[in-house]
C-alpha cells in the first residue's frame, strides 16, 4: 500500500486509487488498465463484456431484499490526462503516478494525478468488491479515451447498457449535483512554412514562457489564467521589429488544456541581442503584473543558443502572418450564461502550437451550452485560421447535456444529500464536456446526474483531491443506491 493513502477512508476506495496509479493510462493508452478492470470482475464472479475499443461494462445482482429497485448505471472514464512539470523526468508510457499527501490533499509528484476520472474508477472497482452493501442491479460503465477524442462514448452499441439511470462520477465538487454541460468542438489550423537558410550575422536564442498553473480549458478558464502561446506571440512580435526570425516555436500538450509552457528558437541580428533580451525583460516584468494575482510563478526569459551548422528559419512573409494570426485568436470567456448565475456558457482555448519539419500547427478547443453558439465560435476561429491562409481542420465535436430539472434521480438525489448533511445541494451545470451529452443521445430517455468529491487544478501538474470529501461522496453514493425508489 502506497504510503500517501495509508489510514485513509473508504479504504477500499483509496486501496483502487492507488493501484490503479501504478497502471499507466494516458489517453489512448488504456488497454491495461481496461483488462485490470475485466480481470477484476471476474475475479468478484461478476458478469462483465468489453468492446472492441476497450470499454468495459460490469453487472453486479441486487443485494438479497434489493431485487425490485430500478437499476443503475455507475459511469467514469478509464484514461488520464498526462501533463508534468518540464524538470520532471517521467515517462507516461510506463511509469507509475507518484502519490503525495499533504494534509487534507492526495497529489502527484510533478504530474498530474489522475483523479480525473481515477476517483471514479476507483469507486466503482470499490463497489464491485464490497458484499456488505445494500443496492439493487448495478452496472459500472468504464468508457475509454474520454480526454482526447470520447472514443468510448461515441461508439457505444444499442443494448450495451441495460440500466435507464445514470450516474456520472466525473463532477469535480462536493456538494454539487451536475445536471447538464456543453458541448465542445477543436479547430485546427495548419501553415505549411517553408525554411531557409540563416545569414552569417545572426546569432541563436531561445525564449521561454514558463510557470503558469495552465489547467482544465473549461473548468478554469474563466479564472484570468495566463496562456503561454499567446503569452509567446506577445513577445515573438515585438522581437520581429529587431529582425527576429523563428526557428521553432512549441508550447502546450493538450487542446483541453490551458498551455502553461512555450519555447521558441529564433535567430537575430547580433548587434540586436542585447535589445531583445532587454524587450524580454520587459515584457516579463509588465505580463507578470498583469497576472500577479492568478499566476504569480510566470516567468518570460531569453537565453543564448549555440547556433546550429544547418539553422534554418521561417521565411519572413509567412511568420507575419501566422504570428498575426494568432495573435487574432481569441481565447478565454466568449459569453456567460444569462440564466445560471456564474456559468461560463461559451469559451475558447488556444491549445497547443507545434513545430514540424514543414509546418506549424495550431490545435484549439470550443465549448459551448448552446449548440448554435458553439458553432459560432467555431466558426470564428475557423475564419480567423483561414484569413491567415492556414489549413482549417474542424473535428466532429460532440453534444451538451440539456437539464432535465424534473429529473426522478435528481429528485432522489437531493432529498438524500438534505438527509445526509442538513444542507441543500447546489444543482449546476458545467462548462465542460461530460459523457452525459454523448451517452443520452445514445440511450434516449436516461434519466442522468453527474457528482464527485472535490478536485482542483485537474489537467494540470497541482491536480489534487480532497481527502475529507472522498468519504463524503462515497457515503452519499451508497446513500443513493440503497434508497432509490
């Protein structure tokens, strides 16, 4: 047993939390952590089936008495986002998660945690083995691939799930019972650039935009976070004046993450150096004031490079227009929501930007409640991208959740948190793409809520959960499941 979760409760809950660290599962690199969770059943003489794309559907009977209650389907998502600090030496592929406690929060070592959807999984493989607990039919549905593409939610089959009631457990707040979230979309844009060769006179540099606490392109991006490709744009501008040419420019890792890193290879001017590196200065200085407040740890800087014997850079014409371009794009709030107070209804997220041999690469992420906004926004992005003579590449997307507030499971839900806490649950919505939307339309008529215990900064190296409100939430779950009509 991992030393960060020893003494910890519901035990059975943390004992998965930490096995389940041990099993690499990035997105798109679930297929162990899927057989973990069949073999697992099995092991229980539990009934499970896995599809061809690796999600896997468990059923467990009733508890004797428990036969004629509805039954329920318990719903998480198998894979993690993989982000770490970049003097963290750790390789997603094959390394285990490094859990850390600190006081009343679980966290890794310079990586994300993976509570994002692992709490969830944990839950659910804790359910499956305990025998004392009293629930009518339950089915625990572990879809894959959920941060990068909902791979497992989009080709889910007629008749795979039986149950008409859904519970999510990929809501990041206590207390809170989600009952709908957005839609979301990427735009990508693409410049083929053509390179040449660099002139006697430049010398190398290498500009970096480090420090910033990034995080989920839904759930924080409304908090004012700085974006590092924007941030680099900014400076890769202004160095233009000086005769700057770009060599590389690479920053972020996820199109559903706010970027906390970029790095840029340029050549300049000799005889301009030292006004570059003071314009960095600068530009550190005024974008961290800017920031104090959200991202205090930002910092801008500009180091010499060995010039490289084959340095090649962009030609000047297309590096205009793509830093142009980007610096067009808008990221961040677009619109809040009118009828739920504090609700981001419409954003976008400028994601990642990378260097190949023959071009760069812009990948960006829409959201949106509102179908007809979210296109919109798409489609400002998209002309933005084609203005600036890039290729544009929208993906499918996928759909919102509507609210049901009539909802029978809602009704149940609340009247059980009130009974457990004295306290009303807050009834939301949430600006980010649960597998609700996707799995609604798939079973028409489920009856769906989505809760969890309490996250932070997920997608993002200080990725933590709260310890006190694991128990919580599994005490409400179990609460749920024995009392449902």
């Amino acid at each position: 047993m991992s030393n960060a979760i020893e003494g910890l409760k519901p035990e059975l809950v943390w004992k998965y939390f930490a096995e389940i660290a041990k099993i690499p599962h990035g997105s798109k690199n679930e297929a162990a952590i899927s057989k973990y969770v069949y073999d697992t059943a099995k092991k229980f003489g539990l009934e499970a089936k896995q599809d061809k794309f690796g999600t896997v559907l468990v059923k467990k009977p009733a508890s004797s008495g428990f036969e004629n209650k509805k039954s329920i389907c318990l719903q998480g998502h198998l894979d993690m986002v993989c982000e770490k600090n970049a003097d963290k030496v750790h390789d997603f592929m094959k390394d285990p998660i490094e859990l850390v406690r600190k006081g009343n929060v679980i966290m890794a070592n310079g990586t994300t945690l993976g509570a994002d959807n692992g709490i969830a999984v944990a839950t659910n493989l804790a359910l499956m083995e305990d025998k004392s607990l009293q629930h009518g039919p339950l089915e625990f549905l572990f879809t894959i691939d959920e941060e990068t593409g909902l791979t497992g939610a989009n080709n889910l089959q007629p008749g795979f799930v039986q149950s008409k009631t859904l519970l999510n457990l990929d809501s990041e707040e206590e207390g809170a019972i989600y009952v709908g979230c957005s839609g979301g979309k990427d735009t990508l844009g693409t410049w083929k650039v053509t390179f040449e060769k660099v002139s006697a006179p430049m010398v190398a540099a290498e500009v970096s935009v480090k420090g910033l606490k990034g995080g989920h392109s839904g759930l924080e991006i409304d908090k004012g976070r700085g974006n590092a490709i924007k941030i680099m744009n900014r400076v890769l501008i202004e160095l233009s004046a000086l005769g700057s040419k770009l060599s590389a420019i690479n920053g972020g890792n996820k199109r559903n993450a706010i970027p906390r890193e970029c790095v840029a290879f340029i050549y300049l001017p000799k005889k301009n150096l030292n006004k570059a590196k003071k314009i960095v200065a600068e530009y550190n200085e005024t974008i961290k004031a800017e920031l104090a407040t959200v991202d205090p740890d930002l910092m801008i800087s500009m180091i010499d490079k060995p010039r490289e014997k084959k340095a090649k850079v962009i030609k000047k014409a297309q590096q205009k227009k793509f830093l142009r371009t980007i610096a067009g794009l808008p990221h961040g709030v677009i619109k809040m929501s009118a009828d739920i107070p504090g609700l981001v209804e419409t954003s976008t997220n400028v994601g990642v930007i990378n260097t190949t041999s023959k071009a760069i690469v812009v990948s960006t992420s829409q959201r949106s409640s509102v179908e007809s906004e979210k296109l919109e926004i798409c489609q400002t992005v998209a002309s933005i991208f084609d203005l600036g003579d890039a290729k544009v590449e929208p993906s499918v997307g996928y759909p919102g959740w509507k609210p049901n507030l009539e909802s029978p499971i809602l009704k149940h839900a609340k009247e059980t948190y009130k009974s457990l806490s004295g306290k009303e649950p807050h009834v939301k919505a949430i600006h980010a793409g649960l597998e609700c939307g996707i799995i609604g339309e798939k079973y028409p008529g489920m009856d769906m809520i989505s809760f969890g215990p309490t996250l932070e900064a997920v997608h993002s190296p200080d990725e933590k959960i709260y310890i006190d409100t694991v128990e919580k939430f599994w005490n409400y779950l179990l609460a749920i499941l024995k009392n449902v009509h």
